[in-house]
C-alpha cells in the first residue's frame, strides 16, 4: 500500500512538474535573464565604486613608513570636495596602499617635508555610467520584466506573445452541462430560441421558403431572470461552437483596443461557422452614442461603432448568431436594435406561479425535502421572485437546515428563509427599551390592521417587532395570492394609506410621533406622485404625462436637463399630491379608530410573542 501512494506521488509530481515546463517555459527564460542583467549591473556598480586597496591604512603608518625610507612614490588624487582626496603609495616590494585624507594639500606639505614630490593628479569627472546611463538602463530592465511577466501569465489564453491586448477575450465552448431542460418557467422564450437551434442544425428547411437566419438576438429583462442561463442552454443544445463575452472585457484604458477585439472576436467566429456569439451585458459597450462627456472620439463609441459595422456592414457574417443580454435596454443605442443586427428581442419576465413551481422543482433536485415542504404553496407566495431569488430562496433553506444539523429541509426553513431575503435576517440580540417596543408594536399593528381590512393588499403574513439587518425596528410581511398584470387606482391609494398606518397608530396612542416612519412617507410621496404624474389619474392634472426620470438616464442630459411644464403646473401637482396624500391619511386613522381594540390587542400580543403568523393575527378579528 505504501509503494503504490509513493508511485502515485511521484508520477503527480512528475506531470505537474510536466504541465509547469510547457506552460512555464518561456517565464523561466525571462527570469534567468532578468537575473543575469540585474547581476551584471551590481558588477559594474561594485567594480566602478570600489577600486583600490584596503582601508585601514592610516595616516601615521604612512609617516612611519617614510621616516623609514620604504616610500617609493605617492599620488594624490583629489576629489570633487575640495579638500578632501586619496593618497596612492608606492612601496620598495612594489605593494600599494590607499589612504583618504580630508586635505590634499596638508598631505603634499607633509610627504615633500621627507624629500618625495608626489605627483598630483586631475580632480576627476563625474561617471557618466553611474549617474546617467546606470538608471535608464535599470528602468528599462524593469520595464520590459513587467511585461515579460504580464505576457507569461497570459500564455495560456494569448499564446505567450507580447502586447497582446487587442485580441478578444471570448471563451469557445462546444458544448455544456446546461440544456433547455434545464430552463425552467420560461416557455415562449425558449420556443423562440429553439427555432435558432433548429435553424443551425436543419438550415435548408428555412432556406426553400425563402427565410434568412437571424443575425441577432437580444435578450432583455429584470436582473435574475434568467437571460445568462438561456444562452448557456443553446450553447448546451447547439452543436455548434458558441463564443461567450462579457460586454466590459471590450472597454480597455487603451484608445483602439475595445474595436480591435471586435474585429478579432468576428474574425474567430468567421472561421468557425456557423456559429453563435453571446454578449452578457452589452450594455457596457453599446450604449446610446453622443450622450456622454466624451463626444464622438470616446473609446466606448469606436468599439459600439466597431461591433455594428461587423454585425451589418458591408462584409457578410453568413452563419454567424449574436446573442445578448441586457436589462437596461432603454439605454441602447438605437442603430444596433434595428432589424439586421438585432432581428428578434426576447423579453424575459419574471415567471408566474406556475412557471415558480417549476423553477422551485429544478432547483430542489439535488436538495432532500421534508414531507411538510409545499413547493406549490411557496411559489404561491413568492410573487415578484425571480428565478435567481428562488434558487438563493432554496440554497438559504439548506443552509439553515444544515446549521440545526439536519440532513433534509422542512417547511419552517423556507418561512424562515423566505424572511430573511425579504426582508433581512432578524438582530434579536439587540437590546431595546420597553418603550421603544411598545411604539414599534403599535406601529406594526397599524400596518397589519389595514393590510388586512383593505381588499387589495393583504393578506397579512407575518407581523414582527424584532429589528432587523435592514435598520427596521420591525417588519409586517403582506402574503399576495396571486399575480398582478398591473397597478389599479384603487389598489395604490391603499398602499399609500398602508404606508401610513404605523404613523397614525403612533399619533393616536402616544399622541405624538417619531422619525421611525420616515420610509413610509417617502414611499407613499412617491407612489402618490407617480399617480399624477406618470399615470394620469389625477382630475385636475389630466391624461398628460409629465415624469422625465426615464429621460434622465444619462449625465450629459442631467446637465442640460430643463423641465418640460410650467411652474405653474408644477405648484399644481405638489398640491395634487398633498391632497392625495392627506386624504388616504384621514380615512386610514378613521379605518384604524374603527378596530382600536384590534390594535390594542395585536400589539400587546406582539410585545408578549415578539412574532406572530397569520392566523394568530386574523384570530384577533373574531
């Protein structure tokens, strides 16, 4: 047995040591030869800074020695700092020795005194080598080490060349893991890039109706909902190569690089056709042109005009697929959304229940769960979740059960876990005062009173007082039961008179206020200003749209952003705004007056639980 791991070792050692040579090859000739120079330079520093003998030879040893006749002949040497010098000795058995004087002509004095004329040499030049040369030569070593350096640690993916910046950074896969199986909830958009694959390995039954492939398609959609994971799936299903970059691998501080990469990304992709090319966030490379500080001449816009004359110029990309992505599509500049570059745009929405349920299923495969777990009841639940937010939903739940030392999942896991994104996990070591909890329970219970009697925003899930990661001294979590195509009057102006709620229970139990509803306010001011606004249901602003903070997408349109209406309009909507504000406020303080003694139990409840579920609250109604 020991043999046999002594064999193993030294055949893993003998093909790292393999894997080192053929990747390492060219490094370690660079590091030899640095060290040669470097070498050679301390050399000609030493050799040029240190000539001559020994230095302890003294002043009074020289005078012994010419009291005793065994001077032959001196030099004096002066130095640059006057008086200082080196006095070079000649003795009878031809030695030689160095003495350093702080006076030269003191010196002269004294060895002309014993009948020797010392022979005076020029004050000597500055060395060139030394104060010149020396440096640039160091700096230039260094230099062209850093880049020897930087361009042997990019031989595997550069091929060891140096000043290799422009050539594209896309990785070539042949295939994944990753199928359209694996895509969960996203029906339509997966029929539509089936039709892409089935196009790549079947072209001729698309060719004799006359139809072209698409040269793009782009993918568009809120953060997490699964652009990324559909080109990996085609990349999965095509037999086809299939180019992968992220759109910030074209922007470089270098002027020319990001188009240069354009060209050699295409350049590759040529020569392997058909094929497909996938840009994650290519927003950081294509947006609009003539909207920022640096004009025409930005590298930004060289690489976007770059890529849209190798999408449809006047060369042909026959067989070649852009894929991207992106969830800031209003940004895009208009020329490269245009049929011929972008043929087909792919909205990716947050999935339905049923398209959660499913998502839930994949991602609790590998994932062992308790009989008491519903997935269908959380993907009821999760409204608003995307695909990411139900996979970090599941991977918190498993998480949690592995930290009760557990091998499976319950049901409670998920409620936990479900709060913790929500809203944040809980800070139930931080100490409050008795008084701080009672305005924070009475608060919540303003929230949860009118979470439950309005019809449109309820039903209450889980009423709490303990703080939060969030800064919140406490959290009421509504439980929508289905999903919402769109907004309603009705249904904003009682999420405004929502937001209220913990304010007004705060006013008519304490009889005074605190800064703990400050985030309510802001949110009911906006919701009632995006009413009049954006939405049109004011009576007296009218069906006119005067929002302008999607325009403001830009800083150079900040900069020369003027407003679009009077001020006269605008006192008008402020004052639209407050009235819609104060009228939710008074008829929420009527609602909570109504079921005061629900409030005063809720809250006492709250104080003695700390946390309390659905049922627990709705009881309180009976």
């Amino acid at each position: 047995m020991t043999s046999d791991t002594g064999i193993f070792r030294i055949s893993a050692w003998l093909n790292l040591t393999r894997r080192r040579q053929k990747l390492g090859k060219g490094a370690k000739g660079i590091n030899l030869t640095f060290i040669f120079i470097l070498v050679l330079v301390l050399v000609l520093i030493w050799a040029s800074t240190n000539s001559g003998g020994s230095g302890s030879y003294t002043m009074a040893q020289f005078v012994a020695e010419m009291e005793e006749g065994l001077v032959v002949d001196v030099e004096i040497h002066p130095n640059v700092q006057v008086p200082t010098g080196m006095l070079r000795i000649t003795l009878k058995d031809n030695q030689q020795r160095n003495l350093y004087v702080s006076d030269v002509i003191e010196a002269q004095e004294i060895i002309k005194s014993y009948n020797i004329e010392p022979i005076v040499r020029d004050v000597p030049q500055e060395n060139w080598f030394i104060t010149e040369l020396l440096p640039l030569l160091m700096l230039l070593v260094v230099v062209v080490f850093m880049f020897s350096m930087m361009n042997a640690q990019n031989a595997g993916n550069s091929g060891g060349k140096m000043m290799n910046f422009g050539k594209s950074r896309a990785r070539l896969m042949t295939g994944g893991e990753v199928t359209l199986k694996d895509v969960a909830g996203l029906k339509e958009e997966k029929e539509d890039l089936e039709e892409i694959v089935d196009f790549l390995k079947d072209p001729g039954k698309y060719t004799k109706v006359g139809a072209r492939i698409p040269k793009g398609v782009l993918l568009e959609g809120a953060p997490g909902t699964g652009k990324t994971l559909l080109a990996k799936a085609i990349a999965g299903e095509a037999n086809v190569p299939f180019f992968s970059i992220s759109g910030s691998d074209f922007v470089e501080m270098f002027v020319g690089v990001g188009a240069s990469r354009v060209r050699d990304l295409f350049a590759e992709a040529k020569k392997n056709a058909p094929c497909i090319v996938f840009i994650d966030e290519i927003d950081a490379v294509a947006r609009r042109r003539g909207t920022g500080m640096g004009g025409g001449h930005d590298e930004r816009e060289q690489t976007l005009n770059q890529m849209l004359v190798e999408m449809d110029g006047f060369g042909t990309n026959e067989g070649i697929i852009v894929m991207a992505a992106t969830n800031r599509v209003d940004i895009l500049d208009p020329a490269i959304l245009r049929p011929g570059r972008f043929d087909r745009k792919i909205t990716v929405s947050p999935p339905d229940v049923g398209g959660r349920e499913e998502i839930l299923n994949v991602h609790a495969k590998n994932k062992p769960l308790a009989e008491d777990v519903d997935l269908k009841q959380v993907a009821q639940t999760t409204a608003g979740f995307t695909g990411a937010d139900l996979e970090n939903l599941l991977n918190e739940s498993a998480i949690q059960a592995a930290k009760e030392n557990r091998s499976f999942i319950k049901q409670d896991d998920i409620k936990r876990s479900f709060i913790k994104v929500g809203i944040g996990a809980e800070k139930k070591s931080r100490i409050i005062s008795e008084k701080e909890k009672k305005i924070t329970a009475y608060h919540e219970a303003g929230h949860a009173i009118l979470f439950h009697v309005l019809p449109d925003v309820g039903p209450v899930y889980t009423v709490s007082i303990i703080p939060t990661g969030l800064g919140a001294a406490g959290y009421t979590m509504p439980l929508p039961e289905r999903d919402e195509m769109f907004n309603t009057k009705g249904r904003m102006l009682q999420d405004i008179m929502v937001s209220l709620g913990g304010r007004i229970a705060e006013e008519i139990i304490f009889d005074d206020v605190t800064t703990g509803a400050s985030s309510d306010i802001k949110k009911a001011t906006k919701v009632a200003r995006a009413m009049v606004t954006k939405y049109g249901f004011s009576d007296n602003i009218g069906v006119i749209n005067y929002d302008e903070d999607d325009n403001e997408v830009f800083i150079g349109r900040d900069l020369a952003h003027t407003r679009s209406h009077s001020e006269a309009v605008a006192s008008e909507i402020d004052v639209e705004v407050r009235a819609i504000v104060d009228d939710c406020y008074k008829k929420a303080k009527d609602i909570i007056m109504k079921y005061e003694t629900v409030l005063h139990a809720c809250a006492e409840l709250l104080l003695e639980k700390e946390k309390i579920g659905r049922d627990e609250f709705e009881a309180l109604f009976a």
